[in-house]
C-alpha cells in the first residue's frame, strides 16, 4: 500500500495532481484508522497507463474513458495520425539541427526555406559568415553550406573553360540587336560573365559598353579577349554586384542581360534597372519560361527546385507592363542557342568527373543536362526586348 505522496514520487506528479486525479474518480484510496488516504498496485498500474495515454496526446477525460469503457478506435486513429504528423515534423527539424551540425546534406532544406522565406535565407546565410557574393552563390548553385566551398571549386573547375555560361548564339544576339531603334549611345551589359555577348554588342553597334559581372577572374578574362580584338576602347569591365549597380539614375539608352536577370529575381531586377535607363531606354533581358501549361512531373520537379520563380513567357509579359515597359518584341532563342551551352557543358562534364570523383557539382550539373535533353519543347529561354514606356 502506497500514502499519497509515495505514489506522487513514484510517478513523478505532485500531491495535488493526485488528489485532483482522486476528485475526478480516476483513482481511488482507501481511508486508513489514522484519517491518511492509502493505494494500492492497482492504482498504481491505473495511473501509469494513464500517463502512457496522456504522452500519446490525449486528454484527461479521454485517457478516462478509455480505461473505463470500450476503447474509441475512431478517436484513437485520428491521434494516431495527428501522432505520426508531429514525429514527421520532429524527425525534419532534427534532420535539419543534423544537417546544420554537418552530419547530412543540406540541400533540400535551403532549397525549401530559398522558396518560402527568399530574403530570410539570405540574410541568414550572411549571418552565418558567408559574403553576399557566396550567399548568392549558395542559394543559386551549391545550396548546402557544408559542401559549398568543394561544390564552387568544382563548379568553376568546369565552367573556367567554358566561355559560355549560359544558352545563347549570336543569331539570337544580333536578332534582339536588329529590333533595336538605334545601336549608339552608353550601354550596360549585365552578368557578361567571360564576355561572350559583349564581344558582339562592341562589334555590332557603336555604343560605348559598361561590363559588369561580379566575377573578377571573368572580367580579366574579358579585358584580355577586347585586348586582342582591338575592342578595349570600346568596353568598360566593372566588378559589380547587379543588385546594388554604382550608376546614376537615367544613366543609359540600352541595358542587355542575358541569362542573369534570374539571379536577384526578374521582378526585382525589371523594377530596379528601369531606373537606370533613360527615357524610352531599352532592356533587352533573358528568362527561363515555361512554354507548355502541363511539364512532365521530372521536368517540373527539376525547375521547381532550381528556379521557382520560373513563369510563362505570357506572364513576363504582363510584369513587364505592370512594372512599366512596352513590350517591343519577344521570341524563344533558337535550338542552336542551347545546344552552344549543353554541348560543351557536357563535354566539359565527361572530362573532369574522373578527377571529380563524388563531386555534388558534378552531379547536380549532369541532372541539369539531363533536363536539358528531356526538354521537347516544355520550356523556352525567352528573349524580351521592352521600351520604358512613357
Ligand atoms: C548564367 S551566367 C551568364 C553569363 C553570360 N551572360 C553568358 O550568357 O555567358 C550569369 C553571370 O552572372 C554573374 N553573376 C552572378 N551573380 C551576380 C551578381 N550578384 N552581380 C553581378 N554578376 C553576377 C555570374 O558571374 C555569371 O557571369
């Protein structure tokens, strides 16, 4: 036989709770001669299986009625899910504090956070000790900041002999040039990377160009190649983050981008180089665009990972007037502008996975490819040339 405040001990509750427990019936002493309550196993048993109950997330009054009448099997199996539910949720946020302490990959959680809190996940990286330039690199390519120091060395390892960095020709470069009114003036060109456009923007026009890329080894790699080509005169390299640009308001007559306005996010980027332009200035800028309404579930899952903000060429469209712009003209780069990208890409991929052995880079390059081949068709690279309007 047990007094009240052993059993308290032995369960762990407090005296109150017992006699609180006593008043709604769930246990019962007996009255010993010297006035004291006394319990016996029973009531012990009783009260143990209760806390088992409670800990499965029921309330008291149904740990009640399941100890004394039929078990409610149908209030036991939504438990039982909201149960399951609650470990899932437990099980992702350790996956994450393992993550985080470098035991696993991280990829999937920067993948979800960069989708539902984009400007969060940057800051938070920046906290973490990482500079915009990487932070930017991290939520774009090596999306675990773990791996990110091997994934960039490997990453570039590929690219520095790429000099195209992104799909496109100059059939489609001199196209967007020939919708142009006028081919003079101050020009920026934006994420020129190793300068694969800018070298035609200097030969086919006689604007003055300003370079920017935030990649210095690139630029350096430009200046070279304009050197060689007896260009120099005719383009300024600046090392420069494209969202934050050095330049004064109305400063140019033509901004061009190719594959880079993605990287703050079109919206942000169409708002804020608009300022930049002079009136009725043109942008001549490129995006990733879902050309069929229904994409295969991969095809669909790839992008979404890679490029949520991922639209319809008709949507741009519509964000390119609400934000201020006529739409001049508007076409798909051709098929010869993407086999110019994967081609070599894939090539490059073939002759350093060897040395690459278990590079993440690699990897996530080769499922890039793969989407790429799977294509049919399902998304475009759009190319959009818009007017400011008046
Ligand atoms: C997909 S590549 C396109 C390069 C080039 N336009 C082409 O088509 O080959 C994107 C370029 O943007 C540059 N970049 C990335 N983030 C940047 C930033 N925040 N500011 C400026 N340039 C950036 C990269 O270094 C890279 O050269």
């Amino acid at each position: 036989m047990y007094k009240i405040s052993q059993l308290a001990e032995l369960l762990g509750l407090s005296r109150t709770t017992l006699l609180y427990y006593e008043k709604l019936g769930l246990i019962k002493g007996q009255r010993m001669s010297n006035g004291y309550r006394s319990y016996g196993d029973k009531d012990l048993q009783r009260l143990k299986l209760l806390q088992n109950l409670q800990a499965g997330g029921l309330t008291l009054k149904e740990c009640q009625s399941c100890l004394d009448e039929k078990i409610d099997r149908a209030l036991l199996k939504q438990r039982l899910s909201e149960l399951d539910q609650e470990i899932e949720k437990k099980q992702k946020s350790r996956d994450l504090l393992a993550a985080l302490l470098g035991e696993s990959r991280l990829d999937e959680w920067h993948s979800n956070l960069n989708n539902i809190a984009p400007d969060a996940h940057l800051e938070w990286l920046i906290k973490q000790g990482f500079d915009e330039k990487q932070a930017m690199h991290l939520k774009w390519l090596s999306k675990d900041m773990n791996e990110h120091e091997r994934y960039m060395q490997d990453f570039m390892r590929v690219f520095e002999a790429l000099e195209r960095w992104g799909p496109g020709s100059e059939f489609d470069t001199d196209k967007a040039l020939g919708l142009l009114p006028d081919k003079s003036g101050e020009w920026l060109e934006i994420g020129c990377g190793q300068g694969i456009a800018t070298k035609l923007l200097a030969s086919h026009t006689d604007a003055h160009i300003t370079a920017i890329d935030n990649d210095q080894p690139a630029l350096n790699f430009l200046d070279n190649t304009l050197q060689t080509l007896g260009l120099s005169d005719r383009v300024t390299t600046v090392c420069a983050d494209m969202g934050k640009l050095p330049f004064q308001h109305g400063t140019f007559d033509v901004i061009w981008a190719e594959c880079s306005a993605y990287i703050i996010g079109v919206e942000n980027a169409l708002k804020s180089w608009r300022k930049l332009l002079k009136p009725n200035g043109i942008l001549v800028v490129s995006d990733l665009v879902w050309r069929v309404d229904e994409p295969s579930q991969d095809t669909k899952a790839f992008w979404q990972g890679e490029y949520p903000d991922m639209t319809t060429a008709t949507s741009r469209v519509k964000l390119a007037q609400r934000l201020g712009y006529e739409v001049v003209n508007s076409f798909p780069i051709s098929d010869e502008s993407w086999d110019n990208y994967y081609q070599p890409l894939s090539q490059r991929i073939d002759e350093v996975e060897k040395v690459l052995e278990g590079s993440s880079a690699i990897e996530s390059l080769k499922r890039e490819v793969e989407a790429y081949q799977q294509r049919e068709h399902q998304f475009d690279y759009q190319m959009f040339i818009l007017r400011v309007a008046e």
